[in-house]
C-alpha cells in the first residue's frame, strides 16, 4: 500500500511540473517571438499593428493575453513592446493555480545595413 501511494505522489509531481512547464515554455516562446518581431519590424511598423501582431501570436500559442495588457512604444530608433498576463495552470485535479508572466523586450532598428551595404563586385583574374 505504501508503494502505491508514492507512486500516485510521484505521479501527481510529475503531472504539476509538466503543466507548469508547458506554461512557461509558451512565455518562452511568445516572448522570443516578440523580440524578433521588433527585432526586424518594429521600426517598419505602427504601435497598433505591432500588438495586434503579438496578440496574433499569443493568440496561437493559446496564451490569455488581452490587447490592453500589451504596451508598445517607439522611442527614436528604439522600439520597446512590454506585456503582462496570469494564466491558471491545473497543477492537481480540480486545482488551478495562476502564474503571473511579465516581459519587456526592446530593440534598435537596424534598417538599411542589409540593403544598402555596398556589394563586391567579381574582379576577373588577368
């Protein structure tokens, strides 16, 4: 009897830290997903179309981000997008208990290196 119950134990640990991974993995994800957003479009885009993009992504990754809860702003060349959510991770049956996630990501518009850097031209060997 007493094996049993360690292993429903054992087994109940196991299901909790899975899902609270699972919870923050899709942080991980979304948060990495925003900084290359800004990354390489944050200087081509408008604040608005940026957080309705990072809805869009939260919204794939099944993440309960409202858009009130995503600030974006352009400071020069500087954009920066913050966000800040709770999602209820069942950890036991019948047990929800919420983690609170909060992120600010920035970054510097590189626009023009890529597009503008000057080519090298082939020099035929004489």
């Amino acid at each position: 009897m007493k094996t049993v119950i360690k292993v429903v134990i054992a087994i109940a640990l196991i299901n909790a830290a899975a899902r609270v991974g699972m919870a923050y993995a899709g942080y991980y994800q979304l948060k990495d997903q925003v900084q290359e957003l800004i990354t390489f479009n944050g200087a081509k885009m408008s604040d608005g179309e940026l957080q309705n993009q990072i809805l869009d992504r939260a919204t794939s990754l099944n993440l309960p981000i409202a858009v009130e809860n995503i600030d974006v702003q352009h400071d020069g060349l500087k954009t920066m997008a913050s966000t800040t959510y709770a999602q209820a991770v069942e950890v036991f049956p019948n047990y929800k208990y919420p983690i609170n996630f909060h992120f600010t990501v920035e970054s510097l518009a590189m626009g023009g290196l890529g597009a503008n850097a000057p080519t090298a031209t082939p020099q035929a060997n004489n």
